[in-house]
C-alpha cells in the first residue's frame, strides 16, 4: 500500500465553485473545511475495507490456526504458548477480530460502497464491494459459527444470530449477484483503486467462484454425515455440495498470476501482519511448527526454506507440540514469508485446483483428480503422485501454511494427522465469540453454552463440544 493508499486514506477532497452574483457566504456548505471532510468517499471506504481483509487474514485468527494445525508453534512460555499448548483462549482474546468483521471497515463501510456504487450504476464496484463482503462474513461464519447477518446492519443495537447454514446461504446469494454485476461490464468500477487487481472485472469473478466452491466444501462433512446434518448442508449448498463445488471451481482462478493476494507496503502499518508481529517482543513466540516441517523435508519440498529459517544448528525442524523439543533445532518462520511487502495468499489457484482435486476425487474417482492435483505439484517440480484423498488434503495443506482456510480444511478432512496438545482430545474447532459483542448483545451464548453446545445459538440443537454445525464429527 504505496503512495495511492496515502492519498486517498487523507481524503483530500477539491472544490471548484463558480461565485457569479450569488452571496457565496451563505451558500450551502460554506462552513465545511475541504481540508477536513466528514464523510470518506467511496474510494476511501473501498480502500480502507481491503486493508481491513488484509489485516484480518494475517492476524491472530491466522497465527492461531497455524498453531492448532501444527504448521507453526507456540514457544516463550507466553500467551502465544498458553494458547498452543493448553488450547487457553477467551472471549476477549478474539474480540477486536470478531468486531472487525462488521464495524470500521467492515461490513458498515462496504455496504456503503455497494449502495452508492449501485446508485450511480456501478455494477462493476459494486460486485467488487460484494465479493469483499462475502469473504469477510463467509470465513467469520466458519469460524464462529452463527453469527449475525440479516440484522448485522439494520437499526437493530442486539440483532440475532443467524444458523451458520442461512449465513453461508446468503453469502453464497451475494456470490452470484456479484458475479452477475461483474459480468455486466456495467460501469468504469474503482480502476487503481483496487489495490488488488486495478477493478479488474474479469479476476474478481473468478475469485468470486473459487470462493463459493471453498464454502461449498466447508459443508461436505455434514453432508457425508447425513442424518440431522445433511438438511443444514443442503441449505448452505443450495444441494450437493460437491457438485456444486466443481461448477464454481471450473470458473475459479484460473493461474497463479490472479491470486488475491495482500497488498503491502515496506514501513509503518503497511506491512505485512505476520513481519509486524515477529518484529514486536513476542515475535519470537511464535516458530516452527513440527507436522509441516516434517512432511516438507519427507517430500523433498523446495518450499521448506520459504517457510522457515535454519535453527541454531543450521538445520530446519519444527516444535512437536507433545515433547520438549530443545530450543536449538527449532526454526523460526521464514524470513521471504516475513518481508515487509510479502504479498500473503489468500484465494488462491492452487486452492481452486486442489478443490477441484478433492470434489472430483470423491465423485468421479481418481483418474478425474489426477490432472489438478498434478498442476500444482508442477508448479514446485515435485513428481507425480496418485490422486488419493490423502495425497489432495496434504498438498493443500501444504498450500496453505498461514491460511486461516488451513483450520478449515483440517477440521472437515482429519488430515494431516493431528496429536492434540497434551490432555486434549482434540484440536478446537472455533472460537469464543468476541467479549465486546458478548457485553452488547444479550442473543450471544454463553460461554459455558458455547463449549458444551458447539456455539450454536437460539436453542437450536448444537453438535455437542467445541465445534460449529458445519462440523459435526470431531478429529480424535
């Protein structure tokens, strides 16, 4: 984020007004200070929302997960190890993230830019705005569970939790509206604005489409499970979810080159999360974890030095969340992945092809998976390997390091193979709902209610332990 998200987050604003005859001193507006704007303008919400995803895919929810999956560990004896080893959270410890979700720069702002994109007939920025949305409400459903929504912007100060499966449904809705307005080629869109792609039409749609084929799986689990689970998995999916996933997947990201990928820049506030956070006194909290590392040196993986560093003794291993690994062999993150401008995955090609890879797999067979799981391994000239339902998990495992959608992919799939840390039976499946929201909104359960009923809000019947009901079967 360079020079242009400077100027446009100053909000300058220019006025030009012709005087003629007319008193200009009490002419409307004359007191406001063009210096000092009011009201950001559509550019600067827009800009500020991108930041606002930015910041929210690297931050503690991504650190977290890449914890709990064990790409990454928590060391120092600190909060960053309390929450690795002992699964020690609380309500308070995710607020700020749940929060972000809506207020700010969340979703407040981007319906602002949706409404007045549409109002000058903007289909372009509006479909853009949309998918932004969808992303941000899509993924703090996955996390969180029901969460709410319908009412998340309304005149309602304590609005309900919407059933995790209504969210991913309407999301999915909001998915096609905006893949339908890009299409259009209606309206200039926001150009350079877009930190991103420059408002290209074209890569928003298939980010758009690679993103309903990652929420069409988040519910293959409920509905492999079937029974009182499939009617949830069936509303989010709008029916099969594996087919359904392949039909997006097939327009998704269709190379590397049009990777939604984070934006940054190399000082200040604008550089990338996770550098800003190794450079802080607990940086060093956070290292290598021991599952990854393993499996990356096994598979012979050039991506093993971009992940992380030598240790001590100039070799490369992770922390095994089960033993007192000492301090020397542990390696600490990557320093590519760290750079101030690095530029963080977060919809990817690779995770378009590996879904294809999986939703194929399951319905087709084998040789239908083959040719995708295949052109990722290409991309890192790794050899072939069989299109098996484990080979497919693993490589997107492996894709994903530092991706929330890492968690995600984890809780549904059971691979890699996972010890839980020390007495726990498994991995949690979600977080606490935020302390702020907690506090204002009397429809949030308790936290007691949460651990033991999956979240689930209303009274609705929960999957029992900590897990969402796009979860319902626990990796012991």
């Amino acid at each position: 984020m360079h020079t242009k998200l400077r100027a446009l987050l100053g909000g300058a604003l220019l006025l030009a007004a012709a005087v003629g005859c007319r008193d200009f001193l009490t002419e409307e507006g004359v007191g406001t200070d063009p210096n000092n704007p009011s009201q950001a303008t559509r550019d600067q919400r827009l800009v500020a929302a991108q930041a606002t995803i930015f910041s929210w895919s690297e931050g503690p929810i991504a650190q977290i997960s890449c914890i709990w999956v064990q790409a990454c560990a928590g060391v120092g004896g600190r909060f960053v190890e309390t929450r690795g080893r002992l699964y020690t959270i609380f309500p308070a410890d995710f607020s700020a993230d749940f929060s972000q979700v809506y207020i700010g720069a969340g979703l407040v702002d981007l319906r602002i830019v949706e409404a007045s994109a549409e109002d000058d007939g903007d289909r372009v920025y509006a479909g853009i705005a949309k998918v932004m949305e969808a992303y941000l409400v899509g993924m703090a459903a996955s996390i969180w569970g029901d969460i709410p929504y319908r009412e998340a912007v309304t005149d309602s100060v304590t609005p309900v939790l919407d059933p995790q499966e209504q969210v991913y449904a309407d999301v999915q809705a909001l998915l096609d509206e905006a893949i339908t307005d890009l299409a259009s080629g209606t309206g200039p869109g926001p150009g350079a604005v877009d930190l991103v792609y420059g408002g290209d039409a074209t890569k928003w749609r298939q980010v758009a489409n690679t993103l309903k084929a990652r929420y069409y799986m988040h519910w293959v689990e409920a509905q492999l499970v079937g029974g009182a689970n499939l009617p949830r998995a069936q509303l989010a999916c709008g029916g099969d979810c594996l087919t359904k996933a392949i039909a997006a997947a097939t327009n998704g990201i269709s190379s590397s080159a049009n990777d939604f990928k984070a934006v940054h820049g190399g000082s200040g506030t604008e550089r990338n999360i996770w550098g800003q956070f190794a450079g802080t006194s607990f940086g060093n909290d956070l290292a290598a974890g021991s599952v990854l590392v393993n499996l990356l040196r096994t598979r012979n993986d050039p991506r093993l030095t971009q992940y992380y560093g030598p240790n001590a003794v100039g070799g490369r291993g992770g922390d095994d969340v089960n033993s007192s690994t000492p301090a020397d062999q542990v390696s600490p993150l990557g320093a590519p992945r760290l750079a101030p401008d690095f530029a963080q995955p977060i919809i990817t090609y690779e995770e378009n092809q590996l879904i294809l890879a999986e939703a194929r797999f399951r319905t087709a067979g084998q040789a239908a998976a083959q040719p995708n799981l295949n052109a990722v391994r290409a991309l890192f000239g790794l050899g072939v390997v069989p299109a098996t339902l484990q080979n497919i998990a693993l490589e997107k495992y492996v894709s994903l390091f530092q991706n929330i959608e890492a968690w995600n992919d984890y809780k549904r799939t059971c691979i890699p193979t996972l010890d839980p840390a020390g007495a726990n039976r498994e991995v949690p499946g979600r977080l606490l709902y935020g302390q702020a929201e907690a506090n204002a909104n009397p429809n949030v359960p308790s936290v007691s209610e949460q651990q033991t009923n999956g979240g689930v809000a209303g009274g609705r019947p929960g999957v029992g332990g900590f897990r969402n009901p796009n979860d319902p079967r626990a990796c012991t």
